[in-house]
C-alpha cells in the first residue's frame, strides 16, 4: 500500500504548456524530493525540501519549481513545457532525523512527455 | 560531496544462482547504507539498509556487506528468482537531518529461469 500518491501517473502534453506535478504523502514525514530519472536509470535529484516553507534545489540543474505550503504535498511545476522535459519524475520523503530509519519512500512516479 | 560508483551495470544470472553488486563510497563520514529494488513501471523500495556500527545484515535471501575501511560495501542476493529482476540501486548517507542521500548509478538485474 502507497504512503506516497503522485499523479497524474502518465502526461502527456504539447511544448510552451504549464503543467504541475502532484506529490502527497501520509507519513508526516518532513523531507520530501523531487528526482529526475533518465532512460539510462540514474536518478537526479532536482528539488528537495526540509519541511513547510522550505525549498532548495538539487544537484541537476532543473526549469521546474516546487513549494512546500502543506506538510504533506510538495508539488513540482513547468511553467512551459519542452521536449526536453521528456522524463520520469519521481518523489519521495523521509523523517528528518531517521530515528527509525533514514529510508527513503517513493511513490510510483509520473512519466511525463512534451511533444 | 559524496560520490558512489556501483558495478556492473547489468547483470544476468541463472535462476537459483546468486547475484552480487558492489558499490564504493567516497565520503569516511558516510553511515547509512540502503539498497533500493525498482521494479518495471515503479518507484525504487527501499529492501535493505546497514549502518557503519554493522558489518553484515541479512534478510532472507538478501544481505548487505560493508567494509568501513575500504568503504565499499555490497548486495547479495542468494538463490535467486524471476521476480528478483529489477534494477537496483545502492546509496550512502552521512548523518544528521540535513544530509541527502547520494545514489550510485543501478544495476539492471536479469534472472534467468
């Protein structure tokens, strides 16, 4: 059973459109991410956040942006779609200070293509 | 910051052979060591992890090796199975909230019956 919902599951959408990824969580779990992951499986990490109010942005240089208002949403956006943005996009959470573990929890993530 | 490299990319295995990955870590101030299992069409799950207090966890047919000095550290997988085939992942982790986890590149496991 998923503690981490992202939708839409598969976008596909046309290039200059805006576009926002959903990211929920039922953990209460603090740190949540954002990774990018290319055909060749590596994951990129392009947004993460602390907890409510705080973003930062991750190792991949990355046009989207996120914000942390809830808890337990995290939401990334494009403001204009291009085909380079052709990707898996995955999110994920984890307790801030791992007392019972650092692991991370990913959802299923959301392929998105920009034709 | 910290780098891992993980070995090999892929990997192919008769079904009841076992399966070894190994993955290096750069950073001495590592201390947490998950194993991610990602199946086809879904997101990594975490299957196993080991800190630096530990040499050796197992899980079933699953066990982690770490080697502090050498700081390599390695997945087994025993008698394995069809449904083992997935990509893997291994990453490291200092400690404190702060710090992120640092993923090596997968490995691509084939099981074949």
């Amino acid at each position: 059973e998923a503690d981490i919902y992202q939708t839409p599951r598969y976008l596909v959408i046309g290039t200059g459109k805006k576009i926002t990824l959903e990211c929920s969580q039922t953990m209460g779990h603090d740190k949540m991410y954002w990774y990018q992951q290319d055909p060749g499986m590596e994951l990129h990490l392009i947004h993460y956040s602390y907890g409510v109010n705080s973003t930062e942005k991750g190792d991949l240089s990355s046009e989207s942006t996120v914000s942390r208002i809830r808890t337990e949403h995290f939401p990334l956006t494009l403001e204009s779609a291009r085909p380079s943005h052709t990707s898996q996009y995955l999110c994920a959470s984890s307790e801030f200070t791992g007392t019972t573990g650092d692991g991370y929890t990913f959802g299923s993530g959301t392929r998105l293509t920009v034709v | 910051g910290e780098n891992v490299e993980q070995h090999p990319s892929t990997l192919s295995v008769q079904e009841g052979d076992s399966a070894v990955i190994k993955c290096t870590y750069s950073d001495s101030a590592s201390n947490y060591f998950p194993w991610y299992k990602q199946e086809l069409g879904k997101g990594p799950q975490l299957i196993i992890d080991i800190r630096s207090n530990v040499g050796e966890k197992k899980d079933q047919r699953i066990a982690v090796t770490l080697n502090k000095t050498a700081k390599h550290f390695s997945l087994h997988i025993t008698e394995t199975q069809p449904e083992d085939s997935a990509v893997y992942f291994c990453a490291a982790k200092g400690s404190g909230g702060y710090q992120k986890v640092t993923f090596g590149t997968g490995t691509k496991l084939q099981v074949i019956p």
